[in-house]
C-alpha cells in the first residue's frame, strides 16, 4: 500500500474575522496517498478554494473543529512556512505579485528555505532556465519581478514554475488552469505531468476538465456547501460535464 | 489557533554608529550666536576679509528671521545651546597613520579605510568640523581635478570660491542657510576641469562627535563643461542626550555637458536636527543625478533642489527614507524648470515604522520661458504598522506652455497576502516581510554605491517578529 501524505478528518473551518465563523467547511474528509492525483469538483462557493488555503494555512481562516495531518504530522500546529518546508505547495489561484524581488532570487530563496540547504548559484540557475524552457517562458522573466505586470497565464505558468523547481510532496493546484487558453493549458498539465510521481501527489481544483485530459486522476470528490457530496473515479468528471451539479442537488 | 502579535518592529541595529569617543577638543567656542563668535571663528579659521563680511551679514540674516512655519515642529531647537563650533584636537592628517588613536579607532569600525582601498579615489572624513584626513589620487591631481577641503580651498582657490561660494543658496534663503553663511566650517571642495571624466567615485564621510556641536560644513562642487563626477557624502553620528543640529550647505554647479552624480546616505543619530540645504545648477545638457537616503536623525528636512538653468538640463532624483520611532523626516525633492524642454524624473520610496512619521514634500516649477518642460513624479509610502504615519504633499507651479507634468503617489502597507505568498513557498514570516520591504526599495538599492547598498539593507534587516494579524 502506498504512504499516506494528507488525512483530513471532519474538517470545520470558517472565516477568521467573523463571530459566527461563517462556516465554510462542515465536516469534511479527505484522504491522498503518494502517487496520487485526486480532483475536487464542485459549485462556486462550496468551499473549493477555503479548503486549500487551509490545508496551507491562510491567516483568514480559522479551523473550528476536526484535523488536519500530513505524514502522520498534525498541520494545525505548524505556520505555513513549516508547511512550506514539510513539502506542501499551494499553486495560487491568484498569485501575488512583488514589487522588487525577481522570479530567480524569489525562487533561490524559495529552494533554500524548503531544503534547509545552500542554493549553488550556477547549478540552479541552469535549472531554472531548464524548467522555464519546458514552460516556454522568455528566459528575461527570471530576472523580472515576481509577477509584476506578468499576463493572467504568465502567472499561473510562473505557480507551476514555482512547482517544479520546489518539488514538494503534495501539490495543491487552485485552477490553475482558469484563465488559460488551449494551449496554456497543455503546458500548464505537461508541467503537472512532469512534476507527478509516485513520490509525491496532486490536489486539483478546476472547473475545466481539459487539464485533466493527460493526466491519471485517481480519485474525484465533489465538495457541496462543504461537505464532501460524492466521490468516485474519473467517470464522475464526465458525469458532471455532463449534467453539472444539479443532480447532486436533488438529495 | 496560535498565538497572534501585531507585527512589531523594533529599532534597527545601531551600535556601530553610536560610538562615542571622549571629548577631548582643543577648543571650543561659546554657547550661543553673537557676533563675537562668528568674529572668533572667522579669525581661528584665518577667513580673507570678504569672507568675514559675508559671515557677518549672514549672521544678521540669521537674527531677522524666524524658524520655518510648514514642517516638522522645530521648537525643540534651542541654538543658544548650541556650541557652533568644535575643532578637533588634530591637525590636518594627509596619511592614515598620522590620524589620532580614537578618531581612527571609530573610522576603523565604520570601515573608512576599507572602503578606500576597494575603489574610492578620496577620502575626505569630517570628525566634528575639522577635516582630519584627506587623500586623494595622484592621477586625479595630472589631470587637473581639485578634491580638498573647503579652508584649503579658500586660501588656495580663493577667487573660484568667491564667485560660487553661498550663490546658489544665499543667506536670505532661510533661517538655517543664514546660520550656515555665519558659522559654516569644514567641507569639501571639488573642482573638474572640462572634458575630464572622474571614473571612480570621490566620497567624504562626515560624522559629528561632541555632545551639542553643530555641524555646518559646506560642499561646493564645480564641474566644467562636458565633464563628469560621482561625490559619495555619508553621514553618520554617535548617539547623544543633547539636541544635535546639522545645518550644512551643498552647491553643486553642474557645466555645460556635464554630469554630476551626488550619493548621500544620511544616517545621523537620533537625536539629530538634520536641516540641511542642498542645490544645483544645471546648463545646457547637463545632468544631475541625486541619490539620497535617509535613515538616522529626529528630525530631518532636507529637499534638494535642482535649477535647470540650460535647455535639455536634466535631473533625475531618487530617494529613500526610513522613519522609525520618535523620528519625523521630512524630506523630497524640488525642482525649477528654467528653460525649455528640461526634464526631471523624482522617484522616491519612504518607509515609516514604530510611530515614526515620514513626509515627501515636492515642488516643481516650471518658469514661463520654459516651454516643453517634463517632469515626472512617482512616491511610494510603505507604513509597516498601524501607529506610524506616511503623508505626500506635491506642490506644483507650471507656468510654461506645453508641460508634460506627472504624478503618482501611493501609500500601503505590507500586504498581508503577498506575505502568505512568500510563506507558502517556505520563507519564513520575518524573512517575507524584510524581503517585501527591500523589494520595496530596490528601485532605489540598485542605484546605490554596492557598499551603501549593502549597509542600507543592514539597516533594513529589521527585526520583525510576531504572525500576521
């Protein structure tokens, strides 16, 4: 049997700011192993998204109930950088840009923080030209500022940029792929392919299944009002491409 | 969940700078402004006559008029209680050896020496209002540039100081250039003859040591048609319980052609009042370039003003301030556009932290013979916490036809997102503040000498601690 990364018990989270706590999840689980790839589908608002930032530990959110673990490792107690460093990685949906830090420095100091060791200059900076030529993104990015004036694609190619140099455990990909065209988006899913092994895993979030064309998903998890709803194998994607969510509603 | 704390930010690292020797002065004038002090100083510094004069008459400028009334809050100035004049117990030093003890053991720790060996052509360093050592390369001298200080420059290059000396800022300006005119002492005077280009940065360092001195020096820089420099000034103080007053005066006379680079970074103890005066003249072609940054004192005002005096005159500025706890720092830049189709781009960033305040005050002009002017203003405030203030406050004259006159300001914080960004990718959360905030300046770093660059991010790697929140 294949190493457990994440394990998610009845999982309640809600908005930290707010007295009621607006409860975005309720009562959800979830399971990945290495070598996985699993997809959450599901409406706008049903808390795709709150899931992710969570597992990543956003400041917004407060867990109220339930646990989080990752490799038998209870998350809640770690800051997101100690995440960071145990090998989680949060592809945002919306990546931030930086005002003067540069793509490469950002990176270097990324490389160092999650491997706790010295970057060799020379040898990184062949790897990321590597890795950006396999993105097709102009070689002068590295030394711009992280995605500072970067097209909406251009960022989410930076995110899997970002992936492929950091090689974590588990990859959590926030639609990644909205926003793209056709062919950003199989550049996009051939940077995911190239990252995935048995080693490590995939979380994805998307509402276009053409990313997932290319790539072995195991598991899909259709994630209503934030409860898990339905669960099954690929044939789930094509159901709901199919007929949406509407069926789901009916219970 | 985890304990939060508001991000704090304690003051920076500052025990290199606030080393305090024994005062141990050969002489020191009288408390207070009269004539007879003026008189003393003048005759201790074997002043021509006409230099006496213009002491004089500054000095009665001085009496007529009153403290600023825009600004920081200056009532905390007493200058009664300012002893105006401090000659260190040293005689002019040309070899390092020969600079006493103690002075040389504080220029050890700041790293003077070094810094010369590394690349710079000439030192000259301030210790209180004496210039105590002075070198400069001999290939400068066979090619006629002049690097020495202001007395020498006096007595050796009278009638160029003559005609320059307080023309671009004249007594009657304000209170503080009226004080300058009566007291000022020490400086550096550097002349370059046309079509002489000096490849490697000239540079002082000034520093102020005695409790209650002021420190009036002047810097006057001349370079002919179609030549070109880079003057390095940096200031640094020990740290003392008396109000220090800084009232310095720079004139920068830019030639035809010529280009004229003028580095500063300012890192005055905080009990500093820094009320510095600094200008240009800018014919035809010519350019200024102003780097400046401004970290230490209590109180700072200080706008360099570039006069762009011949057409296609150009000025480009760029700016940093950094105000911490209990310092209010008022700094920008100004700008007159002369004649035409001159240009100015002002770009500047300030920070502000621990209750510190930080204002950018600009103003361009623009004459009305200067047509197709262009100026182009762009500030950026950063406030690192809720209880430390950021204002921008542009003022602008356009009197020409055909201006093409820019301005962008913005004022934020550190954005709790890109934080969790830098987090998410496995820097910790002090290490993504510091980064976001040198990324703030970094416009700024990357024009910077690489020594300053690298001491303003030692000044940056703040400490910061606490979650987000």
């Amino acid at each position: 049997m294949s190493k457990k990364l994440l394990e998610i018990r009845d999982l309640r989270a809600g908005v930290a700011d707010r007295q009621d706590k607006g409860e975005i999840l309720q009562g959800l689980d979830l399971e990945i192993n290495a070598g996985e790839i699993h997809v959450i589908l599901g409406p706008n608002g049903s808390g795709k998204s709150t899931l992710m930032n969570v597992i990543m530990g956003h400041p917004k959110y407060e867990v109220t109930g339930g646990s989080i673990g990752f490799e038998g490792e209870d998350l809640q107690v770690l800051k997101t950088f100690e995440r960071a460093r145990r090998g989680i990685f949060l592809s945002f949906q919306n990546p931030e840009e930086i005002p003067g830090i540069t793509v490469e420095n950002m990176l270097r100091a990324s490389r160092q923080a999650v491997t706790g060791k010295p970057v060799k200059i020379m040898k990184f900076r062949k790897e990321l030209k590597a890795a950006m030529e396999e993105l097709q993104i102009e070689p002068e990015y590295a030394g711009r500022y992280m995605n500072v004036g970067f097209s909406g694609g251009e960022k989410k190619r930076n995110e899997i940029l970002q992936l492929l140099l950091l090689n974590p455990k588990l990859a959590l990909l926030d639609e990644t792929d909205s926003g793209l065209d056709v062919d950003a988006v199989q550049i996009v899913s051939s940077g995911v392919r190239k990252f995935h092994n048995e080693e490590n895993a995939c979380l994805i979030i998307t509402h276009n299944t053409r990313i997932l064309e290319q790539l072995s998903v195991d598991r899909v998890h259709v994630l209503l009002n934030g409860r898990i709803v339905e669960e099954g194998g690929s044939e789930l994607i094509e159901k709901i491409d199919r007929e949406g969510f509407g069926f789901l509603k009916q219970d | 969940m985890e304990n939060r704390k508001k991000t704090f930010v304690e003051d920076i690292e500052r025990t290199l700078y606030d080393i305090r020797n024994e005062d141990r002065s050969a002489y020191k004038s009288q408390a207070g402004l009269t004539e007879a002090v003026v008189r003393d100083i003048s005759a201790r510094k074997h002043d021509p006559e006409w230099m006496l004069e213009r002491r004089l008459e500054s000095l009665k400028v001085y009496n007529s008029l009153r403290l600023p009334t825009w600004g920081p809050d200056l009532s905390e100035l007493n200058i009664e209680e300012i002893v105006t004049y401090v000659q260190p117990d040293a005689k002019m030093a040309g070899r390092w050896e020969d600079v006493p003890e103690d002075i040389k053991s504080t220029f050890d720790r700041l790293g003077i020496p070094e810094a010369e060996k590394v690349s710079l052509a000439g030192v000259g360093a301030q210790y209180d209002s004496e210039v105590v050592y002075h070198s400069i390369q001999d290939s400068l001298i066979q090619q006629g540039v002049v690097y020495t200080d202001m007395e020498t420059a006096l007595r050796e290059y009278e009638p160029i100081v003559k005609e320059h000396f307080m023309r671009l800022v004249p007594p009657k300006d304000h209170k503080f250039a009226a004080l300058h005119g009566a007291v000022w002492s020490g400086g550096s005077f550097v002349y370059v003859p046309e079509g002489v280009h000096v490849d490697i940065p000239l540079q002082s360092y000034f520093r102020l040591n005695a409790a209650g001195a002021g420190q009036f020096e002047h810097t006057l820089i001349i370079l002919e048609k179609n030549s070109s420099l880079h003057f390095i000034e940096g200031c640094s103080a020990p740290k003392y319980n008396v109000t220090n007053l800084h009232a310095g005066c720079v004139e920068l006379f830019v030639g035809e052609g010529a280009r004229l680079r003028y580095s500063t970074i300012e890192n005055w103890s905080r009990n500093m009042m820094n009320l510095n005066t600094k200008r240009a003249l800018v014919e035809k072609d010519g350019i200024i370039e102003w780097v400046s940054g401004s970290f230490g004192s209590h109180v700072s005002m200080l706008y360099p003003c570039s006069i762009l005096h011949g057409e296609h005159a150009r000025c480009e500025f760029t700016g940093v301030t950094f105000a911490s706890k209990g310092q209010n720092l008022d700094t920008g830049a100004s700008v007159i556009h002369a004649a035409p189709y001159t240009s100015a781009n002002i770009s500047t960033r300030t920070i502000s932290k621990a209750g510190g305040k930080a204002t950018y005050r600009s103003a361009v002009k623009v004459t009305p013979n200067a047509h197709h002017a262009k100026c182009s203003v762009n500030c950026e405030s950063l406030m690192l916490d809720d209880i430390s203030r950021s204002d921008t406050l542009p003022v602008m004259d356009i009197q020409g036809d055909e201006a093409d006159i820019g301005h962008e300001a913005t004022i934020g914080r550190i954005s709790e997102e890109a934080v969790f960004y830098l987090m998410s990718r496995g820097i910790s959360e002090e290490e993504a503040r510091a980064m976001i905030v040198r990324g703030f300046v970094e416009p700024i770093a990357k024009e910077l000498p690489l020594e300053y660059a690298v001491e303003m991010n030692n000044l940056i790697n703040i400490e910061l601690e606490g979650t987000m929140g």
